[in-house]
C-alpha cells in the first residue's frame, strides 16, 4: 500500500476543481434550504444553465467570453423566477417536485438532437474556455512538493473557483447578519408567525431562491472550465444530491459548513477508492471477498454508511449548531 500516494492524491482532490463546484452548488442551497427552509432538488439544473449558457453563447454564436457569464447569471434568475412564480406560495414538497423535474428537462433538452446545432447534444460542447485560459498566470504544475501538485490549468480554475467560494460566504455571511437574513430564518422556523407581523414572505422566497440560483450557476461555470468542456451528463440529478450531502456534512445553516463539507467529502470519497483499489489490487483484501472492479463502488457504500451514522448522531452535521438548525433524522 502506497499510502505516501493515497493521502497526496486525496487531498489534490479535497481541495480541487471538483470541490470548488460542490462547495458553490452547496453553498447555494444552504441559502435554500439551511437558511430558508426551501426544499431545492434541481441544483443541478442552475449549474447546467449557468455552464450551457456560457458554453453556448461562445462556441455556437462566437461572443465574448464574459457576455456568456453574464447571460448565464441572467438566465439562472429567470429560472428561479419561472420556478418560484407558481410553486412558493404552496407547500415546501411542491417546489421540491417541481425543481428536480425542471433539472431533468433542462438536461434532457439540451441534450436533444433537435438542438444539436446550439448545445452539441450528447457530445456537448468545446471550445469556450480559451479568453479564460489565456489569462492564467500558471506555466507549470503548482503545488507543495512531494506532497500535492496540480495542473497550470487546474490551478488557474482552483485560484478563481476559491476566490469565488470566498466571495459567496462573504456574502453569505453578510446577508445572514442583516434585517432580511433574520426575516429568512424566521420563515424557516414558521413561515406564518412572519406573515402575521406583515412580512411578504412570498417576496422573501422569491429572493433567496434567485440568491441561491445564482451561486448554483456560478457552480455551473467552474464544472464548465475545469474540464474545456459541457455535456449533460455533467448535470445528473446525483450532482444534486451529492451537493446536500457535502451541505450536510458540513452543517447547514452555517457560512463555512459548505466549504468544509465539500473538502471533507472529496478527502474521504478518493481516500476510500484509493485504498480500496490499491488493497484489491495488491492482495490485501482477497478476491473471494471482494474483486479489483468492486472496489471503486465501496465508497459509495462506506460514505453512504457514514451519512447515515452523522444523520443519527449528529444531524446538524460536524461543524452544525443544534440550536440554529437540527434535521430530525428519527
């Protein structure tokens, strides 16, 4: 067992690409859910908007790079405004049905050869990420050596993807501190106590679902960037899922629960198919008990065991406050 390689590789991927677009997507519905009580299910479909938008706007109609984040960012709105408009006066389970079918339709629709022309249908699209690119100042790999490493190109796509996670909780944390992030928590806590002191708390909604679109989107750009590429298999409902469980192991309702949940759960989730690989591979765990091709789904299943373990224990997650927000997990 190399066990120099699985800590090197696992911490490349807990503070990578692939975190930043979790932590973001998290982030997003800890406005949703952790702070507003919203029961978001189609993170995935603010991401594959914001990432398509971007893609699009450059490789099919030969724009600017940066019009295509903003008409990203423009679009992500559009959709929170286009789901929240009938859902958000009714139940919490209705935009929760309504969001992860629209995530769905979103994929399959620019998925569809009809519009093969603008997304690229299954294939996707390439070729949007060069105005970006040529503004990396990394010329080689970047990182601690003998310890971690990582491509100039995936440098470049970490340094911009923090500095957003950065800016997201600064604005997180600002909004939570004001009037309208204690109006938010208190719709979260009973939504019709806050009516009846003559709170719109339909507007309120309305607004943190926009935020937390936003943010969703933003997640969209870096899974975007990170690979020069966007294909709907990209935005799958699991990407959803995955990011509620980094909201979870992190702590909901808590500014920083995002960021530590995505690096803990990308730590873990390579460490497992490392060590599970490399223990098949060199005969630590015998075949008859579980082969080389298995190996890769234990993870899944150990993380899914030690969700289910923190849900029991410790349901408002590792870094979560009891008295700000508690799932009942019973």
């Amino acid at each position: 067992m190399d066990w120099q390689n699985i800590f090197s590789l696992a911490l490349q991927q807990g503070l990578g690409p692939s975190a930043v677009v979790y932590c973001l997507a998290a982030i997003g519905l800890n406005v949703h859910f952790g702070y507003t009580g919203l029961l978001n299910f189609g993170q995935a479909g603010f991401m594959a908007i914001g990432g398509y938008a971007m893609a699009s706007v450059v490789s099919t109609w030969g724009l600017p790079f940066w019009l295509g984040v903003v008409v990203g960012l423009l679009l992500a709105v559009v959709l929170a405004l286009l789901l929240g408009v009938p859902t958000l006066r009714l139940r919490a389970d209705y935009l929760a049905i309504v969001t992860i079918a629209a995530a769905e339709i979103i994929r399959q629709t620019v998925g569809s050869v009809s519009l093969l022309e603008y997304f690229g249908g299954q294939d996707g699209l390439t070729g949007f990420s060069d105005s970006f690119r040529s503004l990396n100042p990394f010329s080689g790999s970047i990182g601690i050596p003998g310890v971690v490493s990582w491509r100039a190109n995936d440098a470049w796509v970490m340094l911009v993807g923090w500095i957003l996670v950065v800016i997201c909780c600064l604005i997180v944390w600002l909004l939570m501190r004001s009037p309208w992030g204690r109006v938010l928590k208190s719709i979260r806590e009973d939504e019709d106590a806050v009516r009846s002191l003559g709170k719109n708390v339909y507007s309120y909604k309305m607004q943190s679902l926009i935020i937390g679109g936003v943010f969703g989107a933003l997640a969209g750009f870096i899974t975007a960037l990170k690979s020069a590429a966007i294909n709907p298999s990209f935005f799958a409902t699991d990407i959803t899922f995955f990011a509620y469980t980094v909201l979870l192991v992190g702590g909901a309702a808590r500014v920083l629960g995002p960021v530590a949940g995505a690096i803990i759960f990308w730590f873990l989730l390579s460490f497992l198919d490392l060590f599970f690989t490399q223990a098949a591979a060199t005969g630590l765990i015998p075949e008859s008990i579980m082969t080389s091709n298995q190996a890769s789904l234990m993870r899944f299943i150990f993380m899914g065991l030690a969700l289910m373990l923190l849900m029991i224990f410790r349901p408002q997650g590792i870094f979560g406050d009891r008295k700000e927000l508690a799932l009942d997990a019973r």
